[in-house]
C-alpha cells in the first residue's frame, strides 16, 4: 500500500518526468534529499516505477523508411506453442502480447517493407494455423500515467471532447551518419536506462565492451540533437505491477470519434495507458484495477454505434508471459545508411518449422 506522499510523487514525475529533484523534494515536504532517493528505489523495487525512456523515431533513423505494424492473430489455442514459435521467427517483431484466452495474440513488427512481412504472414495463415488482421501506421505513440487521486473508474460522459494532438512524427530535417554506438544507445534510451553509469554497466556485463562516459555522453547529445527522441517518459504503473489488470482496447470507429476517445480514455483516473491511432483503428493499451473489467465493458457498451471498443484482457501487465524487445540494429546497414531486413531467412526458419510440423 503506497502513503499518501508516495502517491503524490507518483503522479508528479508521471506527468512531468523532468522535474528538478529539488523541486520534488519541496512539493513533497521531505527534509531531506536523501528521503526522495529513498522512495524512488523503494518504489521501483515494488513495481511502480520503470523508466525514465524516450520513444525513439525510427523513420528519421536511416535514408529509408521504416513501417509500423500491428496484427491480431487468432489460432486454435492448441496450436498456441507452434504459432508463437513461428512469430518469433519474423525477427522484425518487437513485442508479442497474448490474451488471457489463449487463443489471440497481438504483435507489432518493424521492418522496410509491408509487403514482404505480409508475405510471411500469409504463410502461417495458408498452412491453417491462423486468421489474421493487419493494421499499419506512421503515427507517434503517447503515454497517459496515472493520476492516483483519480477515479479507478474512467468517466464515459466527456469521451467525445475537442483534443489537439499531434499524431504524426515532424519531418526530417537533419542527415546524419549513424554509427552503431549510436543505435546501442537508442536501444537503451528506448527501453532500459537513461542512465550513462548503467549503459557502462550493463555494457560490461553482457558484452565485455567498456564504452567511455564521454563516448556514451557524446552519442546521447547526437540523438538528441537530431529530434528523433520522442517525450521523455516514465512508465508509471498505478498497482504492483503483477497485480494490474491488463487489457488492450482496439477502438473502431470514425477517425476522429476514435482519436477524440482514445485521447480521453482514462484521463483523471488511477489508470496507465499508452495509446496510437492506425488509420480509423485506434490501440490503448492500459493497466488498472482488477476491479475495473465487468464495469467497463458495460459502460464501453454505450457508446455504440458511435465507436466500438474491443477489450481483450491480456496475460501480464508486468511482461511476465508478454515478450518484448527493442529494435535489432543488426538490420541497419552501417555503410549504406538504410534499414534492410533478412526476409528470405525468416522465410526459410518458416518453412523449416512447417515442415517439421508435417512430418
């Protein structure tokens, strides 16, 4: 159970990460420095904080472009290992979210063409192992923290208000040779460590590579310089982050009924969500109370037929029985600049797995 000023610090640094600590420590009425470093670790060590991250751009990363896509797949959940298996293989993926029914998972996969990951795609679907629905996008992604004097319960009475959101990412407006201390370096901001002592660290550990403080400082001020780091970020997680309930939303709709909800969703309340808009689909990804599932599939349920909302439970809001990973700067080509992935090895890993599968 967090303490009142627990709760406070929480939602400060979830709504502004940037927060001088001086700052914090006055807002909060601690002493003394120590006391806020103190409940900083305490409560990631309990879950609730992960971060601070950057969404990073991809598309201005490189001289060609890079395709965001989301596919739902539904299978005979006993066909659940195999159908995982032969995803993991499209090694453009970046995570892989199961549902608690066992029988649908969503991925979301990176990659320089639509067209050929489609063809791997059809591959699983022509051996009747799936049925699938592709969904692709360019657009940001946004983070909603919780607020924890809000409401467990979102309000559906203001869902449909004016929003002024920037869906997509500025244009390019710097050419950049990248190098891949670079890309390591985005790969961390992106989902392990703002931290240059933990970069070193981890450096060290898993690779036996020292980079310099000032190397790592100097590709960190590179990144930054060419605006393709998006909001820094902390992942705040409004219960112990195995206790949440985790669902996914996908909201259909017209666009702007969609984006105008998707917006709204949540705000106020004691909820995480992180969220994007993929044409006239819009994916809010949420963690909450386990309170929270009968009451809102029926209040979802009265806002048709302006939008419908799909709420899919998912297996682990603390990634446990999710997968997830960063970009693979193995497919950026350093000499040429451009991204280029090994579809023919995918295909072939497919093929070898179906194969076995025959026999």
């Amino acid at each position: 159970m967090v303490t009142e000023s627990e709760k406070k610090l929480l939602t400060l640094i979830g709504k502004n990460p940037s927060l001088p600590k001086s700052q914090l420590q006055h807002e909060l009425n601690y002493k003394r420095a120590s006391t806020l470093s103190s409940k900083m670790s305490d409560l990631r060590k309990l879950g609730y904080i992960r971060g601070p991250y950057y969404h990073i751009n991809l598309n201005a990363v490189g001289k060609n472009p890079i395709y965001n896509t989301f596919a739902e797949f539904r299978f005979n959940p006993e066909q659940y290992d195999v159908v995982f298996q032969l995803i993991t293989c499209i090694e453009c993926w970046e995570w892989i979210f199961p549902t608690i029914q066992g029988d649908t998972l969503f991925a979301f996969f990176r990659s320089n063409s639509y067209v050929y990951l489609a063809r791997l795609l059809n591959i699983l679907k022509n051996a009747g192992l799936v049925e699938y629905r592709p969904y692709s996008s360019q657009n940001r992604w946004f983070v909603h923290n919780p607020d924890f004097f809000g409401s467990i319960t979102p309000q559906v009475s203001h869902l449909f208000e004016e929003v002024d959101i920037e869906l997509e990412y500025p244009e390019r407006t710097h050419n950049i040779q990248w190098e891949y201390i670079d890309l390591k370096v985005m790969q961390y901001l992106q989902v392990k460590t703002c931290s240059i002592a933990e970069i070193q660290k981890i450096e060290k550990r898993l690779h036996g590579r020292f980079w310099r403080r000032s190397k790592i400082k100097y590709s960190i001020k590179k990144i930054m310089n060419a605006g393709i780091t998006e909001r820094e970020h902390y992942n705040i997680s409004p219960y112990p982050r195995g206790e949440c309930y985790a669902f996914l939303l996908v909201v259909e709709g017209g666009s702007q009924d969609v984006l105008q909800f998707i917006v709204n969703f949540g705000k106020g309340c004691r909820m995480y969500k992180t969220y994007t808009l993929c044409k006239d689909t819009g994916f809010v990804w949420c963690w909450t109370s386990p309170q929270l599932g009968p009451a809102l599939m029926k209040s979802l349920d009265t806002l048709r037929p302006r939008i419908h909302a799909r709420c899919l439970q998912l297996r682990s809001a603390g990634y446990g029985d999710a997968t997830k990973k960063s970009f693979n700067e193995e497919h950026f080509d350093f000499e040429t600049q451009q991204w280029a992935f090994p579809f023919k090895k995918y295909e072939e890993e497919i093929e070898k797995i179906l194969e076995k599968r025959k026999r």
